[in-house]
C-alpha cells in the first residue's frame, strides 16, 4: 500500500526530528537522580507526562524560584566554526552548557539550588536535527551542565520554525536555544533578594571562563570584519572561534557553599548584560567603587586590539568577572576562603558607597559607567 504523507508532513518531518528527541531522553534518563543530593526527586514512572514531575522530600519550609533565559547568538559561532573550521568539531557540547547557565546562573541568585530543566531547541529546518553527532554533542552538554548544577533534565521541545528561524549568512542554519530552571530554596530563609545590600558592603568577582555568553552580537560582527574571520589566531594560540566558544562557567558550587556555611550574603549578581555597568544593578541610590579587578581574558584583550573602546567593552562583556557577592566586612574572608574551597579564583574588588548609582571603575582612570539601560 502507498504511503499518504500530509501536506503538514512535507512541511515539518518530524521523522527527522525523532532522533534528536530520543537522544534527549536518553540523556534525561542519566540525569534523573541528580537531585536527589538535594532531597528532590524525578518522577520516572508516570504513563503519560508531559511535562517533568518532581517532588521536594525534605522537611524544610521552602520556596521554589524558575528561571527563563534564552542562549542568544552564541551558537551562531558553533555553526560558523562546524562549516568553516574544517576540524569537524561541532562545539555543541561547550554550547549546551552555555545554554543551560544562562539560566543556571541567573537562579542560583535568589539563593535557589537547581534541580530540574527544559529545554528548548528550535530550528527553521527539521534537516538540522539529522546530523547524530551535533545532536549527541548537545546532548552531552546538557548532561555535564545538569551533572555541574545537580539538577534534571526533565522535559523537553523541538520544534522546527520554518517561518520564523532564519541565520544570517554565511551560516546555513542554526537553532535558538533556551531553557528554564526550577531552583530549591530550602530553607526558605536562605532566599536572598538583594534586599540587605547597604552602604559600606564589599564587592566580592569571581572570575568567569571567558565571554560567557554576552557580547557576542559584538564578537560576530568584529570577527566577520577579518580576513580569517573566526579562524584569526590570538596571542594565546587559540583562534577566535575557539576562544568565543569556552563554555560558560558554573557558580552552584560556590553559592551551594556559602549557603551550607550560612555566610552572611546581602547580594548575588551573574556578570551578564551590560558588562561591569551592571554592577549597578539596585535601584537605590549608591556608587559602586571598583579599585581592584583580575587579569583580564585574551578574548577582551583582543576586542580592544580590534578597535572596540574601553567603555563598549566594560559596558558589554564580563571583563573577567563571572559573578559578583556583596557582603558585610566581616564575611569577606568567609568568601574568599569558601571559593577557593569550591575551586573558584576570587578577588576583593569593591566597596558600595553613599551617591548617585553608577559604578566608578578605577583600573582605568576616570573611567565612570551608567546603570545599566542608561
């Protein structure tokens, strides 16, 4: 008998989209249990979910924070390096830990542990998610970064977008990429809102890996400039592409200590948008003051070599700085003992001080940044 296919069918084919999916819920299953350590467990065994199930088995009063953050460009330049590298890497590991920090990052703020994640891969064409080995790249970083954060993949969507996804060129196609994690507060005193941040705090950065994931709308257009485009080779050996694509790095295990231990925090802040501006983050009236800041990454170092000004980069990427942790003087070493117990590098940079918001970076002299969306 002759095969009908729908005029849908031919639309969307999801026969090329299976694949991808049981590669995910492959990796959903060896996730599973990593909530466990946190006294929440998956629900595996319902006959018909549509969605992850989990239940909380400890006896604190708690609370439950979600987080919804999408990746960006970033994986743009995993594509670019998978057509043009020639090395047939496809990078897609490093990016499914970027997808999952972004949001990772984010949660833990308010003092929310992970313990479960969705997923969501959308792509202009069901042809992407044929190639096995960028899907099972994906697959192993969402496993590392929930393995990283303690948490489960728990549920899933990909969708093919055909009238909405569309990659700039030369990139023949890319999906977008974000996610939603549901964090533990358990007990619910541990929920840190920010509310306590106060004159005379210290600024405590932990260093990031790298770009992170912010900034990259600037690195495509710089890189896309040059004559070997990502494939330019920096100081440190690394080509661009290489260096733009270090995976973002988890904090859990830093915040995860400093809860344990109960220091004292005022404020978490994930060095994402707007840069070192975003130090700035409280509506209220204070100045930050930066006097002292860690080596800074090549991939910044470069961007300057490339033209980009000191306060576009201080006001789009990291600069080095992964994290920020305000706390009263007396915690400070608190801290900077417990990141280095999690094997973080970690830096006094700081003070919050009476006066308008802004931050004043003094590294570079007469350096003043706006608030972030000023």
């Amino acid at each position: 008998m002759q095969k009908i296919q729908s005029e849908y069918a031919e639309a969307v084919d999801y026969t090329k989209i299976e694949p991808f999916k049981a590669a995910m819920m492959a990796t959903a299953k060896r996730t599973s249990r990593f909530p466990e350590a946190r006294q929440v467990s998956v629900i595996t065994d319902v006959f018909h979910a549509h969605g992850g199930i989990y239940q909380y088995n400890g006896r604190h009063p708690h609370l439950w924070c979600q987080t919804t953050e999408g990746l960006g460009n970033k994986n743009w330049i995993a594509e670019w390096m998978y057509q043009f590298a020639g090395t047939g890497e496809t990078y897609y590991r490093n990016i499914g830990i970027d997808a999952a920090m972004m949001a990772v990052n984010d949660c833990i703020a308010q003092g929310a542990l992970p313990v479960a994640y969705t997923d969501e891969v959308a792509s202009g064409d069901s042809e992407w998610f044929q190639d096995k080995k960028r899907s099972a790249d994906l697959a192993e970083g969402f496993y590392e970064a929930c393995k990283m954060s303690g948490m489960a993949l728990v549920a899933g969507e990909s969708p093919a977008l055909k009238y909405l996804i569309r990659p700039e060129p030369p990139v023949k196609s890319a999906p977008s990429l974000s996610g939603c994690v549901t964090g533990l507060i358990a007990p619910a005193r541990n929920l840190i809102d920010g509310s306590k941040l106060k004159t005379g705090d210290f600024i405590i950065g932990i260093m990031s890996s790298g770009l992170h994931s912010n900034g990259v709308s600037l690195v495509i257009k710089r890189a896309m400039g040059l004559k070997d485009q990502f494939l330019t080779r920096l100081p440190n050996g690394n080509t661009f592409g290489e260096e733009a694509l270090i995976p973002t790095r988890c904090y859990v295990g830093l915040i995860e200590i400093l809860l344990k231990n109960e220091v004292d925090v005022h404020a978490l802040l994930p060095g994402t948008g707007s840069g070192v501006g975003k130090v700035a983050f409280d509506h209220r009236p204070h100045t930050y003051r930066i006097y002292d800041w860690p080596e800074v990454p090549p991939i910044f170092l470069f961007m300057r070599e490339l033209g980009v000004s000191e306060r576009d980069c201080l006001t789009t990427f990291n600069w080095g700085v992964g994290y920020y942790v305000f706390v009263p003087g007396h915690e400070v070493s608190r801290v900077l003992t417990a990141a280095r117990i999690a094997g973080y590098e970690a830096l006094e940079i700081g003070r919050v001080k009476d006066g308008d918001r802004r931050t004043v970076f003094e590294p570079i002299k007469g350096m003043v940044l706006p608030p972030p969306g000023e």
